[in-house]
C-alpha cells in the first residue's frame, strides 16, 4: 500500500515510464517506428498549415492592396450630379480621427489616341501631391519620371496601355472626352499631353486602361469648376477600420447629399469569398494534423498492448490505475506535442525565407526572366505571418495530440494484472 502511494505521488516515475515506452526496444521496435512517423507527422502538418495560411494570408493582402490602392479605403461621392470639394467640407475631413489623407478625384470614361491608334481609357485628374502619396504608383514607375507632374500638360499611363498604343516617354497624346453643349447634344473635346512616365502595378485593368492627368488641367479641359470633383477619396492607416470611421464620417457630416462608402461595403463579394476561403483552408489544413493525431491512436494503442505485462506488473506493485494512465498520456502526448513545436519552427523558417525558396522555384519552372507580370506575382510568394493565426494552429494541433492521447491512456486501464501476466 505505501509502495502503491510513493508510485503514484511521485511524478518522476510516472515520467521514466513514459519514456522508457518511447524508448525503441527490440520487440516494440515496430511501435516506436510508428510513434516517430506520427511525431513527423504532426510537425509537417503544422509545418504546412502555417506556411500555407501565411503565403495565402500574404496573396490576400497584396489583392486587398490593389483592390483599394487606386482608390482611398473611404469613397465619398454626391448622390447627384458632381461634387464640390470646399475647403470647409476637405478641412472637416482632415480633422476627423484616424484619417491620414485626403485626396481629391476627377475621373472620367475617354478614349486615347495615337498615331491611329485607338483605346479607351479612364482619365482621373488627381493633384500632384495625391499622386505622389500613392505607392501604388510612385513605387511602380517603370520608364519616365514623375517630377514634371503637374508642372506642364503631362500625364503618366498605364504600361500596357503605353504598350499598346506603341507610345514613347515624351510623345504626345490626344484625349478625347465629351460634354454636352447647350443645344443638348454631345460635343467631343481633344486636349493634347505628353507622356511624362508609365507605371506597372501588375493588375491588368489598372496598367491598361488608367491615365493621370493633373486635376486642374482635366477641370479645365472638361469646363469645371475648381472645386468639381467626382470622389474624394481618404486613406486610413488600418484599412480594416475603413466601417467605423466611415460610420463616424457620415455622422459628423450629417448630409444627404453625400455618399459615404468604405471599401469593404464596396467590395462585399470579393471580401466576404475572401473570408470564406481563409475559414474553408484553415478547416481543411487542419485535417493534416488529424490525420497525423490518428496515427499517434493508433501506435500508442498498440504500444499498450504490446505493454501488458509490464502493466501488469507495475499493478501487482501497487501502481494505481492513476499512474499506468499518466504515464501513457505524458507518452502519447509527447509526441503530438514535440511534434507541434518542431512544425511551428519548421513552418515560421520556412515562411522567413520564402523569397528565397520562390526565387528557386522560378528557376526550377523557367520562369526566371519572363517579364511576365502575373508569373512574376505568383513566384514571388508574398508571406504574412500572423500571431493570431500560428497561436491557433498551435493550440488546435495540441488540443487535437491531447485528445489522441486520451484513449490510449483510458485502454491501459482496461488491462487487468491477472491477464496481462497470463500472456507474458
């Protein structure tokens, strides 16, 4: 009896027994090969579920940046007609919190000519201070520069729209827009500009069809006021506060007149797949390590029967139930647990030199040196590793070794001494 009391308070044995049935031995060498592949297991399912959900986590925010890198997380526009951006409406912006900038639009649906040849286009007259802000573009100029923005009858093109139209940096170009003249009907109207640079944001419908002209240039040719505008568009640090401060916006604006929009609420398909896609891969990855926590079941299932004599033995000592449980859960969930540390190492070494690892699979595809902007964007695995996200699939992958380790240790119970000395 007091044997049996100094077994089971003394957690040091409990923790030899758990080792000792981790440890490979002749006759259990089977079940301890399967305990290491299960170990493996758990840490290349972990492993995979934070590389995978980072690299798309990082895919969705470069999509989310272009999505709203033209335009601000916050669109306000007239509900009628155009809208007067005056200084007291733009001071009332500026004041709000959170609000970082805010810029002024002018855009209009044109077609651009050249040398005979033809595309349509969407003209957006932005001040020169607004355009240089926008990373998207400032931080994308692939021939030409941005300095003469503004300062003369310039503009700067999308590339492929440059492309296409087989325009050069200092060539000049003719926009055709229309207006409607006093008789009612349409008049076209054709302003001549440079080409002072082109961009290259790798979205198709930005680098084929955007032309920036100077705002106070384009509200001339157009017959607008100083003050017409077709959006005013402000940008937020934290995008995803883009709800709240609009809610805040139009409660402080307090008109009718307006409509105050974030980027979310125009965009809510695109958001809410996105949503969905990253609740539908996490559920999915994390079969990965449900399949690897089955294994360690079934090996550690096996181990007890394999262990029945010595159970046996242990219980004619006088260990209780209590110990011979411990001990193979510690066993069990050893290995779903070390098997969790060692992925989430894996995973965030991986995730730290993914540029790397995508500059090899470019040159092992060939796509080295394509020039093609959509292979480039898919080779160059964009990588956001979110805390919340690796504590998730920690506390899912540990949760789930846990409970596999539960019925192993629930069967060692079921060994009765006579039994288990019967068969050894």
């Amino acid at each position: 009896m007091n044997s049996g009391t100094v077994l089971e308070r003394n957690g040091a044995v409990e923790r030899w027994l758990a080792w000792r049935y981790l440890a490979t031995r002749q006759r259990e060498g089977f079940v301890s090969f399967i305990a290491i592949f299960s170990l493996i297991g758990v840490a290349l399912g972990v492993g995979t579920l934070i590389v995978v959900l980072s690299v798309m986590g990082g895919f969705r925010e470069q999509l989310i940046g272009r999505l709203i890198g033209m335009n601000g997380h916050i669109v306000i526009t007239a509900r009628d007609g155009m809208l007067e951006a005056t200084s007291d409406l733009v001071a009332t912006l500026r004041q709000m919190p959170d609000v970082k900038a805010v810029h002024l639009t002018l855009e209009r649906q044109a077609l651009v000519t050249f040398n005979g040849q033809t595309r349509a286009a969407v003209l957006r007259g932005v001040r020169t201070e607004d355009l240089l802000s926008r990373d998207i573009i400032a931080k994308n100029i692939v021939r030409g520069e941005l300095g003469a923005f503004g300062t003369r009858p310039g503009v700067v093109i999308g590339e492929r729209l440059r492309q296409a139209l087989n325009v050069d940096i200092g060539d000049k170009i003719t926009l055709v827009t229309h207006r409607l003249n006093e008789a009612g009907t349409i008049a076209p109207r054709y302003a001549d500009y440079e080409v002072l640079a082109s961009f290259l944001t790798r979205r198709y419908e930005f680098d084929s069809a955007f032309v920036f002209v100077p705002l106070s240039m384009l509200q001339e040719d157009l017959e607008y006021g100083l003050r017409t505008v077709s959006s005013i568009d402000i940008e937020l640090p934290d995008p995803a506060a883009a709800p709240a401060v609009a809610a805040a916006i139009r409660k402080a604006l307090h008109r009718d007149d307006l409509k105050v929009a974030d980027w979310q609420s125009l965009n809510a398909r695109f958001v809410g797949a996105l949503q969905v896609e990253r609740v539908m891969m996490f559920v999915i990855l994390s079969l990965i390590v449900l399949v690897a926590a089955m294994n360690v079941v079934a090996s550690f299932t096996m181990l007890v029967r394999v262990k029945r004599g010595s159970i046996a033995i242990l219980r004619t000592m006088g260990a209780g139930q209590g110990t011979i449980v411990r001990a193979f859960f510690m066993a069990a969930a050893g290995v779903g647990v070390i098997g969790t540390v060692v992925g989430t190492a894996l995973g965030l070494l991986v995730c730290a030199n993914m540029s790397s690892i995508g500059r090899l699979l470019s040159a092992l595809t060939g796509a080295t040196g394509s020039g093609m902007a959509e292979v480039d964007f898919i080779t160059s695995m964009p990588v956001r590793v979110q805390p919340v996200e690796v504590l998730s699939i920690v506390v899912v992958a540990i949760v789930l070794s846990l409970a596999a380790a539960a019925y192993p240790a629930w069967r060692s119970t079921r060994v009765e001494p006579v039994e288990g000395l019967r068969h050894e």
